[in-house]
C-alpha cells in the first residue's frame, strides 16, 4: 500500500452480513461523497459484491470500498479471474491519501505486488476521475472514438450481467439505470474536457453508470 495510507486502521467485511452500524456509516459517506445520494444503491451493491473494506481514522469511518475477485466464464475466456471494483467514498478531509486504491485493492483481495495472474479488472464509473484510475495503469474498454469490437462487448454485457445490470448498451459500455438517480459526484478533481467524451451517453438523471474492463497485466490473443 502507498505510505500515506499508514496510520489508518483497516478492516475487510462480508458485505451480506454488515452490522446495521457499519451499513449507516457507508450511507454517511455516499452521502458525503455524492449528492442526492441514493440510500438504495449501498444496499443493492452490498447484495451484489462480496467485501467491503473500511479505513478508520481514530475510530471514525473515513473511506470504503466494495469489490471481490471472482471465476467466471466469459464468452470464449473460459474460468477468467475477474476483479469486481464497486463504489468507493473517501471523506473530503481524507482524500489525495491512497486511500481510493488501498481500499479498492482489500475489497477486491487483490495483492497486486505479487499476483502476475491475468485478470480482467472491472468497475462502473461515475466521473471521469475515477476511470482515469484505470485508464493509468491499462488501455480500456470503452475508449473515446473507438468502436468496441464484438467480443468486447460480449464480454462487457457479461460483467455487466455480473453486476446485476441488465439494460446494458453494448456500443457505448452504458449501464442503464434504473430510472432514478444514484447521486451527483462531489468531487473537486480537474479533468480535461476530452475525459468527458466517454460519458456521453451516461444520463445520470436515470441512474446510467459508465463500465469499463481493463487486463492487466496483459490482454488475451485476439483483444
């Protein structure tokens, strides 16, 4: 983990059986993360994915992250390891720390120090600072201009699917929400206008999240 992250105290949940206590904390730092935060959409992801990892700083929740690592059978990736990232809020006060990737890291029991395994890493983005966290590290799918080809998006409405997202658009890698929205970003990152291009087609009104997949640490033949 980055030395900033030292000095916090870090604990990994199974999010099926979270203590009502643990559950208001996470609603307490969506809600300071996200405006008009939907209380709905913690407890779906905590019925979709399998960890929530939590940082505390002198005993309070400061940051959470939800995710897991799992087998599956994609279209012609047959028991692919695929790793899961979920929501992530850091309090504002602790952000910029290393926090959003050492706790994305622990909820998906992922030490990538010293696992050379191909995975497919997956997430579902709402701004552009948190897609830049896997665009860094690996070419993605979507890419802005670049039309998916047909096995990307078959195994994109796979993770989609995985996510418990079935209204998905395969050309743009748009999950479609469900009518109502999750919440508006609050966050203070400067991106480039040209960051803004892949989400397009993300209607956050109706509760639209934006998938992107990325292997790491390299694609399979024929990507």
């Amino acid at each position: 983990m980055p030395p900033d992250t030292f000095g916090f105290d870090f604990e990994v949940l199974e999010a099926a059986s979270i203590s009502a206590r643990h559950r208001e904390s996470l609603i307490g730092l969506f809600q300071a993360n996200y405006r008009d935060a939907n209380p709905a959409f913690i407890d779906k992801s905590l019925s979709v994915l399998r960890h929530v990892a939590i940082a505390r700083h002198e005993g309070e929740a400061i940051g959470f992250a939800m995710g897991e690592s799992r087998r599956m059978d994609l279209p012609r990736l047959p028991d692919q390891l695929v790793s899961l990232a979920g929501l992530s809020c850091i309090a504002p006060e602790f952000r910029r720390r290393g926090l959003f990737g050492g706790l994305t890291m622990r909820a998906m029991a992922w030490n990538s120090s010293t696992d050379e395994t191909r995975r497919l890493f997956c997430g579902r983005m709402a701004h552009p600072a948190a897609l830049r966290s896997i665009t860094r590290l690996a070419k993605t799918v979507p890419s802005p201009g670049i039309r998916p080809t047909a096995w990307q998006q078959e195994v994109g409405k796979a993770i989609a699917g995985a996510f418990r997202v079935f209204d998905f658009d395969p050309e743009t890698f748009v999950c479609i929400g469900e009518g109502r929205p999750i919440g508006y970003p609050r966050i203070d990152f400067e991106v480039e206008p040209q960051e803004w291009e892949a989400f397009a087609c993300v209607n956050r009104d109706r509760g639209d999240a934006l998938l992107a997949i990325a292997w790491l640490p390299d694609s399979p033949s024929g990507w």
